[in-house]
C-alpha cells in the first residue's frame, strides 16, 4: 500500500509518500515540500499548492491520503492560513479520486513516538529511523508529512496506534 501524507501550511505544504511492505517494512518512496513566496498574493500561493499535490497524485497514484486534522491554536490568522492550503491539497486529492484520512496530531504522534504529546524533534528523529533515512528529514513539515502517512499505514494494517 502506498500512502501519501500531507501536512497543509501557506509557506510550506509538507509532503511523503511511503511504502507499507511485507511485515511491518516502511519504505520512503519520495518526501519534499511545496514552497510559496511570503510576497505572493493568496491566490497564487494557493493555486502553486494545489497543482503540485496534483502533479505528487499523478505522478505516484498513491491508494490513499492521509492528512492531519486541522488544529486551532491561539493565531486565529494562521489557523485560517493552513485551513486554506489545507483545502487546496483536498481539493487535489478529490479531483484525483483518492481516498482521504484524517488524524488527529495527537494520534500521529502516538502512532510514530509512542507519545501522543512528542516534540517535532522527538517526530523527525522516530521518522528518520522507522524509514532507515540518512538523516531526519527536515524541514519538520517533511516529516510530519511522513508521519501521518505511517500512522495511516499503521492503522490501515491493523496496528496499534
């Protein structure tokens, strides 16, 4: 099964595709993030994201997409700033027909740590280690982007989470 993860953000939109191989192997397939210029107008921003998840769902026609849950924190401006990249990458998703999931940071956490209240650095270095990367992927966009797609793989195989 072959899992993308998304983590939305107006300046970067994290990306990972992963691999659930025989066992319990996870393979990074590919991993990167969208960047947007702070000059740009929204509009733009949001169309640059939406065309490259697009271009990530055809080029690797993952079975699935996982994506965190929006989570509010005191900035309202920049809850509504992710909400809005957040929905360019569903918008993606639909358009290519996929099949969407959704979890809870805490949950993604737990899935890739064993605590629900992990550090990013605590994520990227688990991330780095259950992909046998060279290095914890960076930036943190990245890897959370990697970890939703190991807690779908996860859930999906009917482990713990």
């Amino acid at each position: 099964m072959l899992v993308l993860g998304i983590d939305p953000g107006t300046a970067l939109t994290g990306y990972g595709l992963v691999r659930g191989e025989k066992g319990s192997r996870l393979v990074a397939v590919d991993f990167g993030c969208i960047r947007t210029e702070a000059g740009w107008v929204l509009t733009r921003r949001l169309q640059t994201i939406y065309r490259a998840i697009a271009a990530v769902l055809a080029k690797f026609k993952p079975d699935a997409v996982a994506v965190e849950e929006l989570f509010f924190n005191k900035n309202a401006e920049s809850a509504m700033s992710v909400g809005y990249s957040r929905g360019m990458a569903l918008l993606a998703v639909a358009d290519a027909g996929c099949p969407v999931f959704e979890y809870a940071p805490a949950t993604v956490k737990r899935a890739v740590t064993g605590n629900g209240r992990a550090t990013k650095e605590q994520v990227q270095y688990m991330v780095h280690q259950l992909l046998g990367l060279e290095a914890p992927p960076a930036p943190d966009d990245v890897a959370d982007a990697l970890a939703v797609a190991i807690c779908h793989l996860h859930t999906a195989l009917g482990r713990k989470v």
